[in-house]
C-alpha cells in the first residue's frame, strides 16, 4: 500500500510538471539570433569546431528562419556596447529613472 501511495505521489508531481511547462512548449524556437562566441583566437581548433557547428546549425534550423552567428570576443563586446548606447538614449529621452 506503501508504494502504490509513493508512486501516486510521483505521477501526480510529475503531471503537474508538465503543466508548468506547457505554455513554454508553445513559443517558437528560435525566436531571434543565435549567437556563439568563441573565446579563443580565429584560426584554432575551438574556433574550427564552433564554425562547423555553427553551419550544422544553419542547415538545420535554416527552414525555420533561425539566424546563427559566430562572434570573436572582440565583436561581441562591440556588439553589447552599441546595445548599451541605443538603450541608454531610449531611457535619456524617456526620463527614465532606476529603481
């Protein structure tokens, strides 16, 4: 009787489980860009591999519009600092205050 109740118990946590997770099952993927940096100089075996898999992702993910980009620390440091300057512009002309 012990483990019929502890198996009940299981299910019923695991029911609600995917409950919780049905609304996540709904959205599209991917919803926007794909980045993958690699934090290793161009030209070696990181980078290599992050290039094939990049294009695997590509291929794959391709008919569903799906944007895969490789990135050099460098390029996303640019990239997140251009975010920055276009955010910091949205909230200065907004009068946005933190907090």
């Amino acid at each position: 009787m012990r483990g019929g109740t502890r198996g009940f118990a299981l299910s019923l946590s695991a029911l609600f489980s995917l409950m919780i997770c049905a609304p996540a099952w709904s959205q599209e993927f991917p919803a926007r860009a794909i980045r993958i940096v690699v934090p290793v100089a161009a030209g070696g075996s990181p980078d290599v591999l992050a290039r094939i898999i990049g294009e695997q992702m590509r291929t794959r993910l391709g008919n569903e519009g799906a944007e895969v980009t490789l990135m050099s620390p460098e390029a996303f440091t640019g990239m997140i600092r251009s975010e920055i300057t276009k955010y910091r512009k949205v909230v200065q002309d907004r009068n946005l205050k933190p907090g």
